[in-house]
C-alpha cells in the first residue's frame, strides 16, 4: 500500500538560509522559543517522508498549478514543497506574518 511508502526529503539551499534568518531572527527575542520553534519546523519537515500528499496543493495566479503543495506549521509558517518519484523537495519556507503579496501576484 502506498501509505506505508517512504519518501527521501530534500531541503533546498534557499529554504536552509530562510530558516536559518528565521531562526537568528527569533533568537534576538527569544532563544528558548526559537529552540522549540526550531524543533518544531524541523519535526514537520521530516514528517513528509510519509504521504508528503495529505497536505493541498499551493494555488495561486502565476504558480504552476499542482506543482508546490503547503503545509501549514502552527501559527506562522508554511512550507511550499514538490513530490517528484520517490523525493520531497522543501523549496520555500515562509513566515507568514511577513508581506508576501509578491510571491503570489
């Protein structure tokens, strides 16, 4: 069955550095909360290796459609991620407390 396949997951540079500002960022406030945030990004991530497909697809105007799908991480996050054959690939981790209306005009 296809619920008990694992998939390799794959953290882009560009999403690496994103939660690395992220994380320096928070750090400045907080370093006790930027350790469990940390964890808790991270929990989440590895978490595609199994039906990295339960979460819905990133629809937006000029994004490919049923390309990138998003998980939605406690509060302020979200990972846009692609399953291609047997690899997850975390390309971009946004906070979404942030103004992004440029990414998705």
């Amino acid at each position: 069955m296809t619920e008990n396949k694992r998939y390799k997951v794959i953290v882009s540079d560009r999403a690496k550095r994103i939660l690395g500002a992220h994380i320096r960022f928070m750090a400045q406030v907080n370093k006790e909360a930027t350790a469990a945030k940390k964890k808790e990004i991270m929990t989440a991530m590895r978490s595609l290796c199994q039906m990295p497909q339960r979460f819905p697809f990133f629809e937006e105007p000029y994004i490919t459609p049923n390309k990138y799908h998003k998980m939605f991480i406690e509060k302020w996050d979200l990972v846009l991620y692609q399953i291609q054959d047997d690899t997850v690939y975390v390309e971009y981790i946004l906070d979404c407390r942030k103004d992004y209306s440029w990414f998705i005009r």
